[in-house]
C-alpha cells in the first residue's frame, strides 16, 4: 500500500514540473525572438540613419561642386575672352604704328593722287591688323589723313567702316582726330577702331579698341 503511494507521488511530481519546466522554457524562447525582432528594429534604424546621414552630405558635396564649377568657368571664359581682346587691341595699335610710318615715307606721286594714297595707306592699316580688321567686322574704322595745321578743312581723309571695301572710299576733308603737330609740318594720321568683347557668364562688357599714330610726312624723293 505504501509502495502504491509513493510511486503515485512520484508521478504526480514529475508531471508537475514537466509542466513547469515546459512553461518556463515558452516564455524563455518568447524572450529570445522578441530580443531578436528588437536587435533587427535597433539594427536597421541605425542603417537608415547612416544611408540618410550618407545622402544628405552628398547633396552637399553635390551642390558645393555646383557652385565651384560655375566660378571657375567664369574665370575661366573671362580670362579667355580677355585674353582675345587684348591680342586684338595690340593688333590694332601695331597696325596703326606700321600704316602711318608707311604713309610718312610714301610719295602721293607715287599713288598718283592724294585718294589713291590714302587709300593705299588704308590697305596696308588693314592688312597689318591681321584680320582683325577685316570686312566682316560691321564695328570696325580705318581713317586715313594728311595735312597740316589746326583747322581740320587743311587735311584731306578717308573712313573706311564696317562692311565698306578699302577701295569704295572716297576723299573728304578733316581730320582721323585732333592734330598737336606743329603748324607748318605735314602730318599723316592713321585711326583704327574696333569693339571687343569680354565675356564672363555673370557679365558681358564690349570695349572700343582703338589705335591712333601720327608722323610727320617726309615726301621720297623722285
């Protein structure tokens, strides 16, 4: 009878704590997947902190090189553009400087008329410029003059402007610009012009380009 009870007891017992060893090990693997999904939802807020830390500083990088692009071809296409403008100005200037010392020593019988020579003096301004004088620039001029003294009606000249041929002009009286040689001296004047350009993206400007010589005018002897 004993034996009947105390093996009774003993299932009874380990019934008991099957069944609380089988709860307790529920509620163990309920916190372990929980643990996991939390880690995953930690995990994956920090990766989308970093993505959106990552983008937002290279909209940044995107738009510093934006505007560092944008001041370096402005540097750029004015240093260009300046640098055209400035050959050109030369140009016009040593053209100037070569027409009048051509003129000084070129005899009108020569030419065979006054007109004739001063166009010939115009010619040689014009090839001298190397193109950047030529008939297709509608701003260009090229004024030749010869005379004497402060009243303009004492020099005869020709302005060749735009598309106007070297060869079309014809004389006039005055002056290329102001004479300041002295009274009895004849004086060959030679004045070129042209607009440059100077462009720089933000700003766009348009310089007149001008060279003026004068020389005394030495007639070559027969």
């Amino acid at each position: 009878m004993i034996g009947d009870v105390d093996s009774l007891y003993q299932r009874s017992r380990s019934r008991v704590g099957g069944i609380v060893h089988s709860r307790f090990g529920a509620i163990a693997v309920k916190a372990v997947f929980s643990s996991g999904r939390h880690g995953r939802c930690v995990g994956r807020s920090r990766v989308r902190g970093v993505a959106a830390k990552l983008g937002s500083e290279r909209g940044a990088a995107l738009v510093e090189m934006a505007v560092a692009s944008t001041l370096l071809l402005t540097l750029l296409l004015g240093i260009v553009t300046f640098g055209i403008t400035q050959y050109q100005n030369i140009a016009i200037e040593g053209a100037a400087r070569e027409a009048v010392r051509f003129g000084a020593t070129y005899a009108v019988e020569d030419a065979g008329s006054l007109e004739e020579w001063l166009r010939d003096v115009a010619q040689v301004a014009e090839n001298a410029a190397t193109g950047t004088l030529s008939e297709s620039e509608p701003s260009r001029l090229v004024c030749v003059a010869q005379g004497y003294g402060s009243d303009p009606d004492e020099f005869s000249r020709i302005r060749v402007t735009g598309a106007q041929s070297v060869a079309s002009a014809s004389e006039q009286s005055g002056w290329c610009f102001e004479n300041t040689a002295p009274g009895g001296d004849i004086v060959v004047q030679v004045q070129l012009q042209r607009d440059g350009w100077i462009e720089a993206i933000v700003f766009s400007m348009k310089p007149t380009l001008t060279g003026e010589a004068t020389n005394r005018f030495e007639r070559a002897e027969p």
